[in-house]
C-alpha cells in the first residue's frame, strides 16, 4: 500500500477535506453492496468525540479463512492488499459500488488507526491496522450469538490530510441520508456525538433513514414547496432491483436552475455519464414524439437543453462490472448504461405523457417557452457580438470571456505568453478574460505621450478595458467589473 500513501490523489483524488470524506464513501459503500446482494438489513454509521468513524452491517461478514496465495488470513489480505477484495468476482456481487477491492485497502493505507471485527459463523475476529500494516494477527474473540457482519471502526491519518483534519457532521450525514434513498431495502441509523455538532450546524445527533418509497421521496423532500409545472412527479423503478440492469428514476419541472444526481451501483456520478445521457436523450424524443402525437409543430425546435434546464431529476442505475473514469468514479463509461436506460425509460414515460394529456401538454408548452428563450438568447448575442466586433478590435493575445455583459466579469493581465497559456487553460471561460504581456513594459513616469502612445503592449491593455483613455475615457465602456 506505500503507492497509495505516496500519491493519495490518484486513487481518492486529493488530500482535501473532500478528498477525506471519500474515506467514508467506500466503507459505507462496501456495507451498501451487501445490502444490495441481499445479505444485509441495516447498516449503522456512528462519529465519537475522538474523530473516530465507525460504520457496521449486518452482512456476510468479510472472511478470514486462510487465503490460499499469500498464506495469510483472507480479511488480512483484503485490508493490506490492492485488487484483492471480491468485487472482482460477479458470482459474489451481481453489482457493486466499491472500488473493485482497492477501497477498502485504499482506507487502511490512509488512516493512521483502523480495526476491523468480522462476526461470521457464529464467531467473532478482530484485527488492527496502522497506515495499512497490521498491528496485531487477526484475534479470534470467541462465541457470538445474534450478531453477523463487519464492523470497520477508522481514524484519518493526520500525515496525509494535515493536521487537525477532522470528519464534518453534516457532510457526513448528508452522506448517509441519500444513501437510504438509494436502496429502499435498508435502514440506516445514524450517531453523532453532540459536542461535534457546533455552531449553526442543525445536524441531529440521532436519525433513522428507511425509505421504501427511494428515489420519489429524496425529490419530493429536496424541493419543498418549490413551485412545480406538473403535479405529478414521473417516477418508477425496474423490477429486480439491485440486479444488473435494473434502474430507478424521478423527474419533475419546476421554476428553479435544473439538476440531475445520478447514481451507479449507489455511487454518486457527480460528472454524469452514459447513464446522464440515456436519461436525457429519452425524455427529449419522449416530449418531441408526443409533440408529433398532439399535432404541435413547435416541438421540432426543443434540443436536450430546454427539456433538462429545469428538470429536477434523479437516476440510480445497477450495472454489473460498471467502468468509470477515474479512481474515485465521479463519471460513469459504460457504453451499455446509455441503452439500459433508454429502453427501461421509453415506454414508461410515452405512457406518462398519454395518460395524463393536460400535465403532458402544460409540459411541453414549458419545454418550448424555454426553447423560445434559448433562440433569443443566441440571436441577441449575435447581434451584440457583431456589435462589438465592429467598434472595437481586441488585441490579438486576449483570451476574452465569452459573456458579453461587463457584470462580473473579470480580466486576469499575467507576465509572459508561458503563464498567459496555464492561465488560459486553468480559467472560468465565461466569465475570466486573460492578456499576457511582457514584464516592465514601461517606466511611464519619465516616458513622454508619444512614447506610451507607441507601446504596443500598453495599446493592447487600452484596447482589451475598451473604455479609452484621457479625454475620452468613458466609466461605462469598460468591458470588466
């Protein structure tokens, strides 16, 4: 495991605070699996005053028969080895949200504590770890009746995310919260020590999350009393939930900025993917088919744009053997995720807009009134565009903004064409303008009026702020805030 304490962020991506709470993410994940397989009922989530995180389920429990390899106990080779855990094999998973046996060694390596009880055939283990090396052999602790599962208890290790570093109550129990909604199959409980809870932090110190009703719920309880364009929330699941393939959905319209959390085998696909896009391109055909069903002509102009601006939806997908891009799975790859769900998504929602004509046409006279307002848009930053372009010529090195509006905007003058390209590279395009120029351009104290006029690198910095100079200098031309 030193790969993983050497370079942290290739497989959790960084050292941040996001970065440690990933730590989280991949033991609850393991603990989601079982739930998912079947196996597991609840799962228990506990922060203690020490900074100490402790997750348990009522799970097969990880084994600890001697690995037939490496001569050692299976549980140990799992904690202190990469691609060792059994998310490789999809007789033991159908699907999985681990990081295919590297999350779980991946925590051991960057926690400075971590003990591991394994409650299996009636038997109780434990072991101990300390920046992924065993600290004790794997103690057998005796008889245990009523009780199964794995109980992973861990600390973060200082050296690694700096010191002080600690676990946010409310992150965590965001974290935990939509993991219930995920899988209505399992309760989750979660405990908080109260002199962690500071502030205005409204984090309760105690909560139970069991959400038979998934996906429609978590919607409903994130918008509130948010105004809606239909009563309805479109909804629904596959049958064999948790199996390869499977797929639970909400949708609604509503006044506010659109979003879509997506999921995979329970992971948050925070970047999207195939599965994002399967989603957006049903429901775009679904409205435009209708729209042709209906007579209404107006449809042809609605692209994927107008149908998500204002969509709140969710999509959790199961998939067996899923590929992500990255180590930390923030984006979903698998090709076959596109068709799952747009096959499981296309009849179901023709039959939606069928059934309920007037919430269907009300619909799409939203999508459409956006299309109308996108069409606008582009049409009137065109003619500004040309506008602009006709008064006024911008230096050649200027990497503008593409917002047209000074509100906001911001322009970044850096030393050098080679700083002027990482800042180009690492800026916010709508909104961050860069020049280059060269250092010392002019001692301007002691140059006369002709020679500032003649610098071309002081011509570029007057032509980029665009609001001249002396006479005819003018506050309200200037192209940045």
């Amino acid at each position: 495991l030193e790969p993983v304490r050497r370079r942290p962020g290739m497989y959790i991506g960084g050292t941040d605070d996001k970065a440690m709470h990933h730590l989280f993410a991949e033991v609850i994940d393991n603990s989601m699996d079982e739930a998912v397989a079947g196996h597991a009922t609840f799962i228990d989530v506990e922060l203690s005053a020490d900074g100490y995180l402790t997750v348990t389920d009522n799970g097969r429990g990880i084994p600890v028969d001697p690995h037939p390899k490496f001569k050692k106990p299976a549980l140990e080779v799992i904690m202190t080895t990469l691609h060792s855990g059994g998310k490789f094999d999809s007789k033991v998973y159908e699907t999985s949200g681990g990081l295919h046996g590297v999350g779980v060694s991946v925590v051991n390596a960057l926690s400075d504590h971590l003990e591991v009880e394994v409650a299996r055939g009636r038997q109780l283990y434990r072991q101990r770890f300390s920046r992924g090396i065993p600290v004790s052999g794997l103690e057998h602790l005796g008889e245990v009746h009523n009780r199964r599962g794995t109980r992973t208890r861990f600390h973060p290790d200082e050296q690694i995310f700096g010191k002080g570093a600690a676990f946010e109550p409310a992150r965590l129990y965001r974290m935990t919260r939509s993991k219930a909604y995920l899988f209505g199959g399992v309760e989750i409980r979660w405990t908080c020590d109260p002199s962690l809870i500071k502030g205005k932090d409204t984090t309760p110190a105690k909560a139970e999350f069991h959400f038979p009703g998934g996906l429609k719920d978590y919607l409903k309880a994130t918008l509130g009393d948010e105004f809606q364009v239909t009563r309805e929330v479109f909804a629904g699941k596959s049958d064999k939930q948790g199996g390869h393939g499977s797929l639970e959905w909400a949708v609604t319209w509503f006044g506010g900025d659109g979003f879509l959390n997506s999921y995979c085998n329970t992971i948050p696909t925070a970047e999207g993917g195939t599965h994002e896009a399967g989603f957006r391109n049903v429901l775009t055909r679904g409205l435009r088919a209708y729209a042709d069903l209906i007579g209404n002509k107006r449809a042809s102009i609605i692209t994927s744009e107008d149908v998500m601006i204002s969509a709140a939806g969710m999509l959790s997908v199961f998939i067996r053997e899923p590929e992500f891009v990255g180590q930390t799975k923030d984006r979903l790859a698998t090709i076959e995720a596109m068709r799952i769900v747009e096959t499981a998504l296309r009849d179901p929602f023709d039959h939606w807009l069928a059934d309920n004509p007037q919430e269907g046409s009300k619909l799409l006279d939203w999508v459409i009134a956006r299309a109308d307002e996108r069409v606008k848009r582009r049409q009137e930053k065109e003619v500004s565009r040309k506008s602009a372009v006709r008064k006024l010529r911008l230096p050649g090195k200027l990497a503008d903004c593409t917002q047209n509006a000074a509100a906001g905007a911001e322009l970044f003058i850096v030393e050098g064409d080679s700083a002027g390209g990482s800042a180009k590279q690492a800026r916010d395009r709508a909104s961050q303008a860069v020049l280059p120029l060269r250092g010392k351009i002019l001692n301007v104290a002691s140059a006369g009026n002709d020679k500032l006029a003649a610098n071309q690198q002081i011509s570029d910095l007057v032509q980029a702020l665009g609001c001249g100079t002396r006479s005819k200098y003018r506050d309200e031309d200037l192209r940045y805030d």
